[in-house]
C-alpha cells in the first residue's frame, strides 16, 4: 500500500464498481463508475443495479481525495442527489481503492462506501 500524500492520482479513463456500501445506499458491486479528469476537475457517469444513470462533478483535491456531489435516476424513476468525500488509497497492484462519505441532499441520511478501481 502506498500513501495517497505520496503521490499525484489521475483519475481520467478509469473504471470503479462498488465493493461495500451503506444500507441506505443505492449503488453495488453491478454499478460501475467511469472517471474523467481534466487538472483539479473529476467527472464520472455511473449505472448499472438499481441505477438507471448517474453523473459526478467534483474536484481532486491535492492529495489525491475527491470531493464531489452526485446525482442519479434509481430503479424506481426517482431522483436522487447529494455530496460526497473520497480517500485514495493505492494497492499493491496498483489499482486504486476509495473509501467514501456521502450524504443525500434533503435529508439527514449518511453512509459510507469502498469502490474499487476495475482493470481490463
């Protein structure tokens, strides 16, 4: 494992599925996430399970972590948004796992979620 603090994360043109998440979560391991970046800017458009679309706008900050707020249309036709924070952490082989705190907008409901990066 190697320290985020260590070192610059580019995100563009990788690929994220979820491997944990929060019982008041809606994303898992069949959703999957496409990063873009371009400098301090992060993008993504995630689907997939019981997302039927959902895009990201956010920064990376200089550590590496994220900060970003999302939004998407779930299963059920209903939009759901609200904001988040994301840890890098670098494995041995290099990928990319991120550990992240999200809240919904308009409500008091937190959670916590792993993703991690998905290789070819």
């Amino acid at each position: 494992m190697q320290n985020s603090e260590s070192l610059k994360i580019n995100y563009h043109k990788k690929r994220f599925k979820a491997v944990s998440n929060s019982e008041t979560g809606e994303v898992d391991s069949k959703t999957l996430f496409h990063y873009s970046q371009q400098g301090d800017v992060l993008w993504a458009v995630y689907q997939g399970a019981s997302i039927k679309l959902g895009t990201i706008t956010g920064l990376v900050k200089e550590d590496g972590s994220l900060e970003f707020s999302y939004q998407h249309v779930n299963g059920e036709g209903t939009i759901r948004s609200g904001k988040c924070t994301s840890t890098p952490e670098v494995l041995e082989d290099g990928r990319i796992k991120l550990y992240e705190k999200w809240s919904w907008d308009g409500d008091d409901l937190i959670g916590e979620s792993v993703i991690e990066e998905v290789l070819d």
